[in-house]
C-alpha cells in the first residue's frame, strides 16, 4: 500500500468519511499534510495509534491550536480512548504550558465529550490529598530522576527552595500521581510538550533521562518525538532528537 492510499485508510480511521474543509480552498497544501501525517509519520516507529493520539493531543494543547485539538479529541476516542484518558493527558500540559492554555484545551474536550453525550464530570483520578501530596510527588521524583532529585533540592538557594517545593507538589504530586495513565505514558507525553515548548532543552535532557528510567527506550522516543515533527516543525524536532542523542549516545 502506498502512502497515498495509507494516508486514506488512517485518516478515515481517525475522522470517519469527513473531508477537510481545506481541500475546497487549498488543496494542494492538504494532500502534502495528509500524506505526511497519515501516510509516513504514523506509521514511522513503535508507537500505537492511541500512543500517538495522547502525544497529539498534548502538541495541540501545548500549541493553542484549538481547533485541530477539538478534531483530535473525537479521532481519540475513534481509536479507543477513554475520556478519562483523554482529560489526564490535557491535564498533564498543566505544570509545563500554565493553567490557562490547559483550561482551554480542556473547553475544547468538554465541548467534543457534551456532543458525544459523555457525562461531566468525569470520575476523580487523584490519589493524594494536601497531607501527601508533597511526600508521594517526591517520591515520584526520585522513581523518574533517581538521586539526582537530592542533589537538586540540597543545592537549591535558601530563597529559591519554594521551587523545588512546588516541583515536587505540584508537578508531581498534583499529577503524576494521578490514576488514568501510567508512570511512563505521563513521562512520554511531558517529554513530548517540553520538545513543543522551544527553548526548554536543559529540561528535554533531564526527561530524555527520565524516561529511559521508567522503561521508554530511545527508539521510544524518537518515535514520540517523529509524531511531534508535523505539528512542530523540524527545528524544535532536531533540537529534541539532539538531546535525545546526546543523553543516549547511539551505540
């Protein structure tokens, strides 16, 4: 099967028999985008469709790209999704790209799950309360990053220790400790939303890390990150891959 015809297959898979509403404008730039996207860049690496779904939808969210998220939320849950899935991976944008952007994101995906007649709101998926939120965000910390974590917190100045404290809390505690998805699909998608980021490469190193600790091998990861290349474009793309190679030197 040629690209062409795989590009027809994944996009009614993902999008039913709709067209895009480009083709009667600009055709030629959509057929460039569906051949790319669902006829190579899908079907590149070892990542399932519902993988590769999760990483668009945290792209999408961490872009503003509203409308195209609001799309890939129906297509998400065309592969099998659940809508709690769906919302733990919005949610998990949070810490990285700031309340508002998420809220957004999260309008759109109410929007998609009230048509769809999904009732809100969905079952709660915390598992930490304001007692444990600090200790088991630590301990998340040091399952991803190792002792490392230490080092971090002991170096810290006196008047910047609230960082490290809201690290561990919030980031951690508030959300990677929340049920829905697991520790290594949550660390795949931040990977994911700091290479769509710019600018954040200190940060892609320490997750590149990150995950190879919690079991995302490299090939992982460079499939995760080939997913993001179309919504991105190829600077921040190199860029990822290039921490990537750095911390998980080819052998």
């Amino acid at each position: 099967m040629d690209r062409v015809e795989k590009s027809k297959e994944k996009y009614k898979q993902l999008f039913g028999n709709g067209v895009p509403a480009a083709y009667a404008t600009d055709p030629d730039f959509q057929d460039i985008l569906n051949r790319f996207i669902f006829g190579e860049v899908f079907y590149q690496g070892n990542l399932d469709d519902k993988q590769r779904e999760l990483i668009t939808l945290v792209v999408l969210t961490t872009n503003q790209t509203l409308p195209q998220l609001k799309a890939h939320v129906g297509a998400a849950l065309n592969v099998g999704l659940t809508p709690v899935e769906i919302k733990e991976a919005i949610y998990q944008c949070g810490p990285y790209i700031g309340f508002p952007k998420t809220l957004n994101a999260i309008n759109e995906a109410n929007e998609v799950f009230k048509a769809k007649e999904i009732a809100l709101p969905l079952e709660s998926q915390k598992t930490v309360d304001e007692d444990t939120r600090f200790e088991k965000g630590l301990a998340a910390q040091f399952e991803i990053f190792g002792e490392t974590i230490a080092k971090m917190r002991e170096a810290a100045p006196t008047n910047q220790k609230h960082m490290q404290d809201y690290l561990s809390s919030f980031c951690f505690g508030d959300f990677y400790t929340r049920s829905g998805l697991d520790l290594k699909t949550r660390e795949l998608l931040t990977l994911c939303i700091i290479s769509t980021l710019g600018g954040c490469e200190s940060q892609v190193k320490s997750h590149v890390i990150g995950n190879k600790n919690v079991g995302n091998d490299k090939e992982t990861l460079i499939t995760a990150i080939t997913h993001c290349l179309p919504y991105i474009g190829f600077p921040r793309t190199l860029n990822a891959l290039a921490c990537v190679n750095e911390m998980i030197p080819e052998n």
